[in-house]
C-alpha cells in the first residue's frame, strides 16, 4: 500500500509550481492597460445604467395614468396631468437670451473644438431653473413644483457666432451678465484644425413660457394652503417627474433618444475593458 501510493502521489514541487503559476502570471501583466480596463470597465457600467434609467423613464411616462386635476385628492403616484401652463403669483424666471419671463429653462453654450481628427460642440456653461406654476386645465389648476423634476423642452432659441462675430442682443446681455462665458476670439481654420481660439460658438436655449401646452407627470402630494382655483394637491415629486411641453408620446421619444447616447458610449466603454482586461482575464483561467 505504501508503495502504491509514493507511485502516484504527485510531487510537492509539483504542487508549488501549480499553486504559484496564477500569482506569478498576474505580477507578471502590465498595470497600465489593466488600470485602463478597469476604468473602463466601472465607466461603461455608469453609462449603461444611465441609458437603462431613461429608457425606463421613457416607458413610465407612456404608462402613466391622465389625470383630471380636479379629481386629484393628493394620494395619487404616477399620473399625468395636461394642460397649459400659468404663473403663480406672476413669479417667473427671466429668460437668459432675452429676458422674457419664463416658468422652467434650460441653457448651454458649446465651443466648437478640435479633437483628433475632428471637432465637436464641447459645452462650456449650462444650467436650469424653474419656479412654481400651475397646470389648468378646464378651469381647474394643480401646482407643480419643478425643483426636483427633469425638463423635456424643444429649443427655442438657437444661435452660433463666428470669432469676432457680434452676438445679437438677446444674447450680448448674457454674455455680459456671466464672466465666466466671454466672447469667442478670432481664431482660424486649417482643414479640420482650428489654430488659436476656437471661432465658433452656439448659444442654446429652451423654455416653458407662461400659455404654453405642458405635460406633468409625477406623485401628487397634499396641499392644504392651495388658493382658491387650485385643488388640494401639488405635484413635487415622482419615478420619473418630468415636465416637457410636447404629448406623453414625444416626451417618451426624447427621454429614449437622450438615453441612446449613454448607451452608446457605455458599449464603448465595455468594448474597450474588455480588450485591456483579457490578459488579466486569461492569466486568472
């Protein structure tokens, strides 16, 4: 017997070796790529998280429930309520490029910049603002506050300067109200470079204006303090809590179309982690 078992007991050396090939493959990868595809990795699972997460959005808004404002008694979750859109207490917002009051904007100025072998709209300055308004409807109105919500709004305003090119007024008031967005300065074009400053600019603004069709969807909330022509109710938060000035079906199609982008660059991403990490990947089967 005991014969029988030194003839087939694996040598210890043997063990060793076999137990210390992985670690002594891993010590051996380069850390570079493999930090890369680990980046990689974490920023294409973020991306597709957020692509899914409008999508999801998207499907919600179609899914909801129209509501009639006067029959909401602040314990409804996931309605949808159309109407048009009015001020409260004349609060508004001043447009940026113009100043006209406003209810919800959304602004972002791009440069046009070289990158590689081509350019693209890298955005410099962006923000959003919206104040309560209501939604009437058939003579009956619900508040909404904004604060948390995600706007869907079609562009209003769109304009793109060259270098030294003199921006119209609406938008010359902006530019002096913000320091940190000063004029474009002359620069010029090679092919696909731009030598000096990039010369071209864009100025994007979108709006809800007091008048305008608006749809909400969100949860309805209690509201006791509501004047006299509101219902008892407010809509202030939601999963999802969009404000958009089109239907429920073209505010789903934007949602979808914005996520497209994320869901792009997170495959992207995954490609990239998967081709850095395959070593790594190897070396561990």
């Amino acid at each position: 017997m005991c014969a029988l078992h030194a003839a087939t007991a694996t040598p210890v050396p043997a063990v060793v070796d076999s137990l210390g090939s992985v670690p002594t493959a891993i010590s051996a990868l380069d850390p570079v790529p493999t930090a890369i595809g680990a980046g990689a990795l974490v920023l294409g699972i973020v991306l597709l998280a957020r692509g899914a997460s409008g999508a999801r959005d998207a499907v919600r808004v179609l899914r909801t429930t129209p509501a009639d404002p006067a029959g909401l008694d602040g314990a409804e979750r996931g309605i949808r309520v159309t109407g048009r859109a009015a001020a409260v207490d004349d609060e508004t917002l001043p447009a940026p490029f113009g100043g006209d009051p406003c209810l919800c904007v959304e602004y972002d100025v791009s440069e046009l910049r070289s990158q590689g072998k081509g350019q693209s709209w890298v955005a410099i300055d962006e923000g959003e603002a919206g104040v309560p308004f209501r939604v009437d409807a058939g003579g009956t109105g619900v508040r909404v506050d904004p604060a948390a919500a995600t706007f869907s709004l079609d562009v209003d305003e769109k304009v793109k300067l060259d270098a030294g090119e003199e921006p119209p007024e609406r938008v010359r008031g902006f530019i002096d109200a913000f320091d940190d967005v000063d004029d474009t300065e002359t620069g010029y074009e090679v092919g696909p470079l731009t030598i000096g400053d990039d010369p071209r600019r864009r100025y994007v603004q979108r709006a809800l204006r007091p008048g305008d069709e608006v749809t909400v969807v969100g949860d309805a909330a209690a509201f006791p303090d509501a004047p006299v022509g509101e219902v008892k109710s407010r809509v202030a938060d939601g999963a999802p809590f969009v404000v958009s000035d089109a239907t429920a079906r073209r505010t789903a199609l934007r949602l979808v179309g914005a996520s497209a982008v994320p869901v792009v660059l997170g495959a992207v991403a995954l490609a990239v982690a998967a081709l850095a990490l395959s070593p790594a990947v190897a070396a561990l089967v």
